[in-house]
C-alpha cells in the first residue's frame, strides 16, 4: 500500500461551538440534589463513587512513580472538570491529558485548568482532521499564553503537508507519530515502508517537530490475567521503540529523548511489569478507563469489582416468573451495546442479595433481567417490582457518555455529594 502524500486544500475551516453549548447548570443540580438519596433520582442515572475513583487515580499514578516514569492521562472517559482535576492532582508533577474530542480540549481550557498551571500539556489524541487545524491553531496559541503546549497525532504525510499550511507563529507544530500496533485503527505499522516514508517527511519538514512515538493496544482488552497483560505491554513498547529508532536512522538528532507513550487500561495495570532497558527514548504511560472501570476491565483480571467506581441506577419496572426475567428502565441508551468477555451488557452490584442477575438483552429503553448461570452457585432470589438496582456494565467510556449529568456518592454512600456535568459534543 501507498500512502497518499497530498492533502486536500479544500476542506471548509470548522471550529468547535463552545459558546453555542449550552449544558446544565451544576450549581442548580447540586441545590436540588446533594444530601439527598439515590432513592429520589430519576432513572435511568449514572453514579460515581468519588472515593473509588480517587483511589483509582491515585494506585495509577503511584504505579507509574514506583517505575519511574511519566504518565498522561486521557480524560474522554468522563469528560469533567472534576474528574480531571483529581486524575491530575492524584500524582505528583502530573500535568499531561490527552482529548479525544475538540470540546475536551477547548473546555480544559475554557475551566482555567490551563492557565492555573494544572494542564500544562495537551495530545489532541485523533489523526488531526484538515478541517479543524485553525481551530487547532488557536487551541496552540491560547495554551502558549499561559507556558502550555498542545500536541498532535500524526499518521500521514498528506497531514504535515497541511501543518505546513497553518504555521504556528510560536514555533513548529510538537507531533506525535502515530504507531499501529496491530490493532488497525490509527497508526502505521513500525516495520512498514509507509512509517519510513511519514517519519522522513516529519524530518524534513520545518513546521513540525517529532516529541514521540505513540501506540494503543487496544487489543490488550483481551487478555485474561496479568502475564497476558504484561505481554501486550511488551508489544506496546517494542513498536514504538522501533519506530523511533527508525527515525534516528534516517539522520534525526532529537534535542531531548523522543517520548515513547504506551497504554490503554489493562497494560496500564500491568506497569509495574515493564522493564525496559536501551530504549531511544523514555517511557510515557498513558490511560483513561482506570479511573472507573466496567465489566471489561474487570475479565482482564487485573481489577476486582470492589474498584469499579460508575454503575447505573435503574428501577425494576416489569416482571416475568413464567420465563424467570424481568424488566428495568436501563437499556441500549443508558448502557451502551458493548460486549466483553464477560456475557451480557451488565450485572447487578447492588442490593448484594440482587447479585445473579444481570442485563441480558435490551432495546433501546427496554432493558431484560436475566439470571447469570453458573457464578454464584445458586439461583438469584426473586426481583421486586419498583426496586431500585445498581448495574455495572461493560464499557464506561460509551455509558457515561450517554447521561447529561453524574451523581456523585462517597464511599460506597448511598447520598448524593456531588453533581458533575460532563461535556458534550466535537
């Protein structure tokens, strides 16, 4: 395969709306909300146990501190100001996020966590798209105001091309290239004459300068135990090492040591695993899920139930003895369609005695309980009509994205302490 060198020109400037966003007001849900019970919200609702996500955060960062190396964290799971301030202030000298979407980014900055000095560096984690680098542009700019740096992925030459186009009056764009793992999203394989050919127009070009080599493995989520995991880690590093070793083969003379950013959750868990040694580089961990966690995490082994800090609330809203199923008022919207090694798209945490059963098939609002076969040892016992349950479920990136707001307990508490509003939209 040839990989397209040119890059269209044509592609109408867009810009992330903002100030066209209109989301809900947090001081007004937390004078209706907080100090009240989970029994008085509506459902379906997302819950977040602050305490939970905050040890999550802060096992993570000590992980990466024990071995000695940087983390950056991803923030797409939960999109909130609050979320990021306690993954950030979790480790000592962690600044570094990485965005998914635009309205991430330009919202961390909106909040002030750029100009307080909290987020001093920032990966717009996609391919950049030719059509938002003036928004790009001015995303790098306000961040340089306050000594901050935005960072871009690059996996085409067609995409220096178009940088070339958008000069940076503060200096060349900091790119990471963008190495595929064999997960076949984005990215170049390492060993591929494409990755020669992107990393030679990097070293040529004036308007960019190579930060690091970056991977998701993405299909690490399949592992089963901590070995698989440690693998997948291994795999993670040795790309990006070669990739970056290729550049320095083709004549590149890096001011600092290239920056060899590996992670998704699972190989995130498995740090403490790493070590490497003789690397052209040094090592970046990055992860968003760990913060929550869901079902998938927890059949990778590498977390327990007890450290998964979202579930959805819902009620039970049907019941059907005669084919032992009933109903909640959580489904594919509420939820998410994801699967996992782990049957079904959740299972009931809460009330404990609930525990067997499990969400087994949905529509879009019609979400059917079923019994979970062979893991508790017995049959569950009989659901109620109108009782509330808590259901983890399988992906919580995809889950909360799909709720307006987050009511937020602590401590396995059943009292609202907090409403975070995440944003929306690209």
């Amino acid at each position: 395969m040839t990989v397209p060198v040119t890059a269209s020109s044509s592609a109408t400037p867009t810009f992330t709306p903002i100030d066209l966003l209109r989301l809900p007001n947090k001081n007004e849900l937390c004078a209706a909300f907080v100090g009240k019970s989970l029994s008085t919200v509506r459902t379906p609702a997302i819950v977040v146990d602050r305490t939970c996500f905050k040890t999550n955060c802060e096992t993570m960062n000590a992980a990466c501190v024990e071995q000695g190396i940087s983390f950056r964290t991803h923030v797409k799971t939960h999109k909130t100001v609050e979320g990021v301030r306690m993954q950030l202030e979790a480790g000592t000298g962690c600044h570094a996020v990485v965005c998914s979407t635009m309205m991430e980014c330009w919202q961390i900055v909106r909040e002030g966590l750029v100009r307080e000095g909290l987020v001093k560096d920032m990966l717009y984690g996609l391919p950049c798209g030719i059509d938002k680098l003036q928004d790009l542009s001015l995303l790098a700019e306000e961040m340089a105001r306050y000594g901050a740096v935005l960072r871009l992925m690059i996996d085409n030459p067609g995409q220096i091309m178009a940088l070339a186009r958008n000069r940076l009056s503060t200096g060349p764009w900091s790119i990471f290239i963008k190495v595929d793992g064999g997960g076949r999203r984005a990215g170049l394989p390492p060993k591929s004459a494409d990755m020669r050919e992107l990393i030679s127009v990097a070293l040529a070009s004036d308007d960019v300068e190579i930060f690091g080599f970056y991977s998701h493995f993405g299909q690490s989520y399949a592992s089963s135990c901590p070995d698989e995991a440690a693998l997948f880690l291994e795999g993670e590093v040795s790309c990006v090492a070669y990739a970056a070793k290729v550049a320095i083969e083709l004549g590149a003379a890096p001011t600092r040591p290239y920056v060899l950013s590996v992670g998704a959750t699972p190989t995130a868990h498995a740090v403490d695993s790493l070590h490497a040694v003789n690397l052209p580089g040094v090592i970046e961990l990055h992860a968003g899920n760990y913060c929550c966690l869901d079902l998938q995490q927890i059949a990778t082994k590498m977390v327990t139930l007890e450290r998964v800090a979202t579930s959805v609330l819902t009620h039970v809203i049907s019941l059907y003895p005669h084919r032992q199923e009933a109903m909640c008022d959580a489904a594919a919207i509420a939820m998410a369609r994801d699967a996992g090694p782990i049957p079904g798209f959740g299972r009931v945490v809460y009330p404990t005695n609930a525990v067997g059963w499990g969400l087994g098939r949905m529509s879009q609002e019609h979400g059917t309980l079923v019994q979970t076969e062979g893991e508790t040892g017995r049959c569950a016992r009989d659901l109620e009509l109108g009782e509330m349950l808590r259901i983890v479920g399988q992906h919580a990136c995809v889950t909360l994205a799909a709720h307006p707001w987050f009511y937020c307990v602590d401590d396995g508490g059943d009292i609202i302490t907090d409403v975070w509003v995440p944003w929306k939209g690209w």
